[in-house]
C-alpha cells in the first residue's frame, strides 16, 4: 500500500479500525466479549509524526520497546490523551525512567527489577502496572523468565506497594503459520489458571498480553486480554 504524505495518517487510522475490527471479530467467534481484549498500537520506530493521528484520538494505548525512543516520542506527543506501554526488555538501569514514562509495563522478568520500580514509584507517589513477561518457549535468546521462575516474582509481588502486578505476558516463538504460536498462549493462560488462585488474596491476575500483528486472533482464541499490533497498524519496520 503506498501511504506518503498527507495520506499517512487516515491509513493509520483505517489501519487501526481494522485491527479492532478483527479482535472483535475473534472474539465473538470463541464466545467472549469484544471489549475483554485492549489493543495496544506498537509505535516503534515510528516517528511522533506518524503516531500522532493515533495518539489525539483519544483512548488509545500505545506500545513501546525502548525507554529512550519512548521518552523522545512521549515529549513531542504531550498532552495527547494516550497511554503509552513498555513492551520491551526492561534494564534495570532505565527502571527509574520506566517508572515515570508508562502506564503498564508488560515486561518485568525478574524479582530485582520488580522491586526497583515499586522503590521508584513509591518515590514519585504513584502507582504502575505492570505484567510479568514469560518466556514460554524457551528459546535462549528472549527475554522473559521461565515459567518455574514465575511464584518468586509472584511472591516479590504481593510484598510491593506502588507496583501491582497484573497478569502475564509473553512473545511466542515465531513459526510461519499462526497456529504455530496456539500451545504457547494455551501455555500462558494455564500459567495463569494455575497461580492465580494461589495468590487471589494478593494479587489480580487478570491480564494475558499475547498476539502480535499475524497471530493475534489465534491469541484472542486462546483468551488474550491485551493484544500488541505493529506492522499491521503502521505498516513494515
Ligand atoms: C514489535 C513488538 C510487537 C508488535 O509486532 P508486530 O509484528 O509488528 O505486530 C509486539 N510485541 C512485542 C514485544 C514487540 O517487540
């Protein structure tokens, strides 16, 4: 689709129509309802530009990978009535940072960086949600613990204060057919079924962050409550 200029921001709208035109879709097809699934519009690499259509609509959350791009992109966007999400591999050393710049980070995989944002957001007097990102195929080089690491980080959970942890999160190993990606999201949905009543007191893990731009109706399938879409809103990086 050729989309320059002037035209780039009604594709991108039309673009996220769709999107949410599919999950909806998806989800009616497996039994639930629509507005169980929030989409998050993966901005990345974009330019403020090319986001902002998106950004002033209002209500819209949009997803990140790196703290220093997102704070950039958060500053040329201020004021827009968006909420901006970390999606990517947190290090502890933008921690600070993260805490300051999201809504909900999707990706905290270890007990450290969980209780260094709780210290910072009980500084800054706020509070931030986040999900704990596993890695559910296993695969060595992503990020994400395993599955066996998950009670600690539930556990660190429950002591935090300003940080609430709200569900789980993972990034499937990419295979062709999106199929492919369906005993991964079944792998973090039991995930769930299985921790969450052990901590019910505690802690509400309601979230599962699944599907990406080729497999997110499988996901929704399989019982995703937040879906993070790139290319197919914004078009190839
Ligand atoms: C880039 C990214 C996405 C979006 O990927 P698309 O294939 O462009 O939809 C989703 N989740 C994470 C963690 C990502 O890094």
């Amino acid at each position: 689709m050729e989309d320059g200029g002037n035209t780039a921001g009604a594709g991108v709208l039309q673009r996220y129509a769709e999107v949410r035109e599919r999950i909806a879709a998806a989800a009616r097809a497996g039994g639930r309802n629509p507005a169980e699934v929030r989409l998050v519009a993966v901005s990345k690499t974009f330019p403020a530009a090319v986001v902002a259509p998106l950004a002033r609509l209002g209500g819209v959350l949009l997803g990140e990978s790196r703290v220093q791009e997102a704070a950039a992109k958060i500053a040329e966007l201020a004021g827009a009535p968006c909420q901006w999400h970390l999606i990517g591999h947190l290090q502890s050393n933008k921690a600070n940072r993260a805490a300051e710049l999201f809504s909900l980070v999707h990706s905290v995989d270890d007990v450290e960086l969980l209780r260094r944002l709780d210290r910072r957001c009980l500084e800054l007097g706020r509070t931030l949600d986040v999900l704990a990102e596993i890695n559910v195929g296993g695969e060595e080089v992503k990020s994400g613990c395993t599955g066996e690491a998950l009670p600690q980080i539930l556990a660190a959970a429950a002591e935090c204060r300003a940080v609430r942890l709200r569900g789980l999160m993972t990034v499937p190993p990419y295979t062709e057919d999106p199929e492919g990606a369906r005993p991964f999201f079944a792998r973090l949905r039991e995930l769930r079924e299985r921790w969450a009543p052990r901590f019910a007191g505690a802690l509400d893990l309601r979230e599962l962050s699944m599907g990406m731009s080729h497999d997110f109706e499988v996901a929704v399938a399989e019982g995703a409550t937040i879906v993070r879409v790139g290319s197919a809103i914004f078009g190839g990086r």
